[in-house]
C-alpha cells in the first residue's frame, strides 16, 4: 500500500468538497478550525449562543474543522464515527461524546454534545467490543458517567432517516443524594423525563435523539414529537445491534488469541459499510469523503475476501465509475479485473461477470468494462523498456515500481477471468502482455538494483530510495514497492507466474526498511506521511507481503497489534497518517496527538482485515486452501485460532480450527475444501519432525493433504515456547 498523506488528494480534491462547504458554513455562524487549537465550532443564532454557554459541548471539546487538514478534528486529535450502512453522510465523533451531523435539520455541521464531560479521565470504546455504538464512561462529582451514542434506520412516513441516539447514563456510587446534569445541546430531543438529582446508590438514564440523514434525499425534515413517538433509545439500540450481527453473519468470521484483533476486524467491515455512501465506497466520513480509484479497488476486495456478497452486482458497476474518471489515480483502472476475479472465484457466477466482461457501461470509456480496463494497461507501457508509464500513484510523479506490480496483478486477474468465463484469446493476450511486462520490469529493476549496488526493492523502477520521497526512513512510502494487494502474496493467489526481485526481495526490503526505522520509531510501525511520520491506517496492510516472504510471513499481525495498541484516534479507527501519542491525553492509552487525511479510514481498514483474514485462511485460484500461514509463533500457546464461514470457491464455504499441544499443531476441517490444503504455520519451517497425513516440505515450512482430509496433527521439533 502506498499513499502519502497531505495528498494531492487530499489538498486539491477534497477541498472542493468538505473545504467549500464548510467556508459557506462559517458564513452562517460556524468557526473552522486552524491547524492545532480549533477550540470553537457552530453557532447559528442568537438564543443559541446564550443557551450554548450552559448546554451542550464545552467549547474545547467539540468536533472543529480544520482547514489545514480538510478534516473535522476532536480534541487530543481524536475522530471517529457512527451512522448506517449506505448512509449519504455518516456521523463524526470526537473525544467526550460530542459528535457532527454533517447535514441534518439544524443545517450543515452541527456539533451536539454534552457539557457534563470536561476532561476528565476517560475511557471511550465501541459497544460490546466492535458494534458502532460509543461509550464514553468517566467520572463526574461523585457520578460515574457513561455516555452512549449510535445511529439507527428510522422510517418515517413511508420515508427512511437515521437518527443519532444518546443515553447519558448517571450513577451516584457515593453515599449522599447527588445533582449531576448532562447539559445536552439544546437541539437534541429528549425520549425521557429524568431527574438530575439522584438519590445514594440510584441511576438513572437520560435519553435523546436527533435526526442525522435521509439516505441523499430531500424529503421534509421530521418534527422533534414524531421523532420522539418513532421509539426509544432500547428500542433502537436494540434494532441496530440485530442488523449489524446479521451483516456480520454472513462474513468470514476469525478468532485469533489477540482478542482485540476481532473487534477490530469486525469493527472494520461496519466502518466499511458506514463509510459508504449508497453503492459508493468512500474512503471516509471524515476528511475523503469519496471515492478513490485504488481505494475502491482495495475495499472491494477485502469484502469479496471475507465473503460479503450483499450489493455485489451494483458495487462492482459503481466502481467502474471512479476508475474510468479523469484525474483518479490510473493504477486503480489498472487492478479493476481483480475485484472482479475474487467475486467470480468466491461465487462461481460467470452470467454476470460475462455480461460485464466486455461491455462498458451506458457511460462509454468513463464507464470501462473489465476488458477496457486491462487493455489500458498495454497502452500505458510508455516507461523504460516497456514498462508501466510515470505517475503520481503515491502522490510523487515518477516511475514508481509499485505501478509495475499493480498492472501485473491486474494482468493476472483479468487472465483468470477470461479462462473462467471461457474466452481463450483474452487469456492468451493478458498472458503474454503479462510476461511482457514481468520481463520488462525485471531488467530495468536489476539494472538499477545492479548499478546503485542496492539489497533492496527500491520504490522506484530507475532510482535508488536515496534519489526520491523515499530517501526519509520514516515516509512509510517504503514499503510500496509492495504495492496494493501486493503482487508478491495476491498473484500467487491468482496462480500467475513469477520471478524477480519483487519476490526474491521482499524479506531483504523488510529488513531493510525496519533496519533504518531502528531507534528512530519503535517497532511495529512502517513510519507515517509528511507532517505525521509516526504510523498510518496503511500499517497492517503493508505487511501483506510478508506471507510471501520466510522470515515476515507475521509481519501483517504485528504491524496491526501496533495500530491497536499505539495509533487508534477513535474506537478502532485510524488517521491516514498520524503523529506519536499524546502522553496528556485523557483517554485511556495510547492514541496519536495529531493526525490527517480522513479517521475512520476504510481502505486502511479495509486492508488491515484482510491480512489478518488472509493470515489464518486464503483461498488460491488453482483449488488450493492455505491455512496458518501469517501465525506469530506465540499464538501457537494460546489456542485456537478458527476462521468460520470462510468462502473458498463457487459459492462453497468452510470452518478451519487449529489447536496445540506441546509441539503438536492439529488443523480440524470443517465441511470440504475445494481441493489440497496446504498447512502453513511459520514455526513450521525446517521445525517439522512429522505428519498424521500429507506430504512434507520441511524448508517451506508447509505440509500439503488432498482434498477430503479432516484433521491433519503435525508433530514440530521443538514448541515455539522452547
């Protein structure tokens, strides 16, 4: 994964959206932020502003624009949101239960909260560990406070709204009667009638609403009664919870010892599914609030990966739409057949795939079809020697070498799509427009790699990192040689041919990359973006190429335990690039002081899942199932680790459990694999005394059984604890 954050993306594009929108809002009464206080927000009329000095937010812990950064920013740099699947705008949270209805019945970027929070120590986390639902609990005179806030689908006279739901739930634990007032926004309506003064040892729930978006449409807003007759908070809460677990349900499911690894990936496909805005998958709420070519193709992927099929047809036609724009990063053109391929492995439906294949979309060109779109990548190879032409893929112009990779991924995809749906001269083409390519890239990198005496996948096909943005060993850029997907690990997958430095060199530039960052910024992070050099969303991600690799087949696991334990700047969600902790923050941990590009971030997240999906199961496009292959050798002590509900091909589904003892691993089946499993734990490299079945490859660290096997128990050596 490569992007920098400041991106052009980000300081040209998007500023024509959330920028404008926001300056038209400072003309009706709001503030926008600057670049590090930001400590006023929206006030719109006179009466509001007097009611506003005892209700709702205090003014240092608002939600606030910041210019500098296109992005709604809370304090400590916090953001997050909540919201419903498909919504037009989804809601931005910050730090203390404040949140941002970004166009609602009080206008555009109305801030509501809380005026109870005032900075104390605090925790701020998801309901039951990943449903889009924040709790923010801390203490208060006495009280312990619990703030609560979600969205949920409200349907209204025949029309459909999501609506933001708030309980402020007060304990007085102290021995003598309490007042303890939640000083809400004004605007809010209040579901309930409950007293502020609490008697010893009594609770009580303090229950609002407010309208947040109505799916794009411009229907008349709500009044505050018929919102309040449509139900209460329980009712709600109760309804958003049943939907998200049903959306879950019909994805791949993983446990895995890191327990917070789950949350986070089950937390990640909701933001995922959040994020978008009707079939569109924007990368944010906050900050890209669009569509981004390369983004798409990534978030694309990872739902067909996991097995979410749900709007399946009108994601993959709406995607055609930012690939084939004008100004959009043209690698995301180039991997369009690889959403494609996945789909079509995973679900077996060539009718649908076949009606695509070759015809573009009622837009023409701006609407390309798969073949199009692998087609532009022969006429792309301008650069030396027939390689892929310069671009600003990671926001620089140059010849970058992860270009190269992503047009041989997306050759790889669309060859196996044209093999599947039986249109043998569109395979051969892409085969020998891919061999061209590999060849192509393969000498000019080892002319560079020869010439500049490199140990290293340099980022650029003709420049060492010395030469380029990559010379800075905290630019996270580094790693993108790697590229999205990573050609080394996903055009395995896809059964493509390959040699060269981009697989032979994938362990050396780990080791090179990490060998710089030694002392400069602890381990586990790849180093952020200019302005925020600490870490980014694209952390996990970039260690997608380790599966490929000997000695980083973890490496994905590792860099995601660093996201959780040190960059998060709302309840599982992640600046594009962010800066150190903040040791003065109050929330508890360890979260970033600044940050930018959009938090939630859902390609990031997108790509996080997908590593560690892909860690425990990934399905190959020959038949073949590999199991364990990114497991850090200390969870072989804290089993089990499972995937359930993992989709391998033509629609077809398996349960995968592995558990230890000692030196003995057992991988347990459940239902069939579509063709040999390949077991594939890192501890089991030259580590491999024997087998209950299957033939053994001791330097591959891998033990392969035929289709049908059940239960296969591989005796190690010696146990990764010694």
């Amino acid at each position: 994964m490569s992007c920098g954050v400041a991106r052009p993306r980000g300081g040209s594009r998007r500023r024509n959206l959330i920028t404008l929108l926001a300056l038209a809002a400072f003309g009706a009464g709001f503030v926008v932020g600057g670049p590090a206080a930001a400590t006023t927000s929206n006030i719109a009329t006179a009466s509001e502003t007097a009611a506003a000095a005892t209700a709702g937010p205090r003014p240092q812990y608002r939600c606030t624009f910041n210019i500098n950064t296109d992005a709604f920013t809370g304090a400590h740099g916090t953001a997050s949101a909540i919201g419903w699947l498909g919504d037009h705008h989804s809601v931005i949270t910050c730090l203390g239960g404040t949140f941002v209805v970004q166009d609602g019945p009080g206008g555009s970027f109305r801030d509501y909260g809380f005026g109870i929070y005032d900075g104390q120590r605090t925790t701020w986390a998801d309901a039951g560990g990943y449903l889009p639902e924040q709790v923010t609990t801390f203490g208060a005179g006495g009280a312990r406070v619990a703030i609560s806030e979600f969205a949920d689908r409200v349907d209204i006279a025949g029309h459909p709204f999501v609506a933001v739901y708030c309980r402020v739930h007060v304990a007085n634990v102290t021995g003598h009667a309490l007042t303890v007032n939640p000083a809400p926004s004004p605007q809010l309506v209040p579901l309930d009638r409950a007293r502020d003064t609490l008697r010893p040892h009594r609770a009580a729930d303090h229950d609002y609403a407010v309208v947040a978006d109505q799916f794009g449409a411009s229907n008349p807003w709500p009044a505050d009664q018929v919102l309040a007759a449509a139900g209460g908070f329980d009712r709600h809460q109760a309804h958003m919870r049943a939907f998200w677990k049903a959306q879950l349900a019909a994805m791949a499911r993983v446990q895995v010892p890191d327990h917070a690894l789950e949350d986070a990936y089950r937390s990640g496909f909701i933001t995922t599914q959040l994020t978008r805005s009707g079939d569109q998958l924007n990368t944010g709420v906050n900050g890209y609030e669009s569509e981004f070519s390369h983004d798409v193709i990534g978030i694309l992927t990872t739902l067909f990966t996991q097995g979410y099929f749900g709007d399946a047809h009108a994601l993959l036609t709406e995607a055609r739409n930012v690939v084939g724009s004008e100004g959009q990063y043209v690698d995301g053109l180039w991997t369009y057949p690889l959403p494609w391929a996945v789909y079509l492995m995973k679900t077996g439906d060539v009718a649908f795939v076949r009606q695509n294949f070759s015809t573009d979309g009622p837009g023409g060109a701006a609407q390309p079809s798969i073949e199009a779109s692998a087609h532009a990548i022969a006429a792309d190879r301008t650069g030396p020697l027939g390689s892929m032409e310069a671009t600003d893929d990671i926001d620089t112009q140059g010849y970058w070498t992860t270009d190269d990779y992503e047009a041989l991924l997306g050759l790889a995809a669309y060859r196996l799509v044209a093999q599947t749906i039986g249109d043998a001269a569109e395979a051969s083409w892409a085969s020998t427009q891919y061999d061209g390519l590999l060849a192509a890239t393969n000498t000019v990198l080892g002319q560079t790699i020869a010439h500049d005496s490199l140990d290293y996948l340099p980022c650029s096909l003709v420049q060492p990192n010395t030469a380029n943005r990559c010379d800075n060993p905290k630019d996270a850029n580094w790693t993108s040689p790697f590229g999205f997907g990573s050609w080394a690990w996903e055009g395995s997958l896809l059964d493509a041919p390959q040699s060269g430095p981009g697989l032979a060199l994938v362990d050396a530039t780990y080791d090179y990359g990490f060998g710089r960052l030694r002392g400069v910024l602890p381990p586990g992070t790849t180093g952020g973006f200019p302005g925020d050099y600490y870490s980014s969303a694209y952390n996990a991600a970039q260690g997608l190429a380790g599966l490929e690799s000997t000695g980083h087949r973890d490496q994905g696991i590792l860099d995601y335990d660093f996201m959780v334990a040190h960059s998060q700047s709302g309840p599982w969600s992640w600046w594009e690039s962010s800066s150190a902790p903040e040791p003065a923050s109050p929330w508890v941990g360890r979260h970033p002081a600044t940050g930018q590009g959009s938090s939630p971030h859902a390609w990031g997240m997108a790509g996080a899942d997908k590593v560690l999906l892909d860690s425990v199961a990934a399905q190959r496009a020959d038949g073949a199932l590999i199991v364990g292959r990114g497991l850090p050798s200390s969870w072989l002590d804290r089993t089990p680790i499972a995937v359930t509900n993992f989709p391998t091909t033509g629609g077809k589904r398996v349960g995968l459990t592995i558990t230890s003892a000692g030196p003995a691993v057992t991988l347990t089946v459940h239902g069939r694999a579509p063709g040999p499993i390949l077991f594939q734990v890192p501890s089991f490299i030259g580590n491999i005394a024997s087998t209950s079945t299957g033939h053994v490859d001791q330097a591959g660290g891998s033990v392969t059984v035929p289709p049908g096997t059940h239960r296969v128990t591989v005796e190690m050596r010696t146990s990764p604890s010694g």
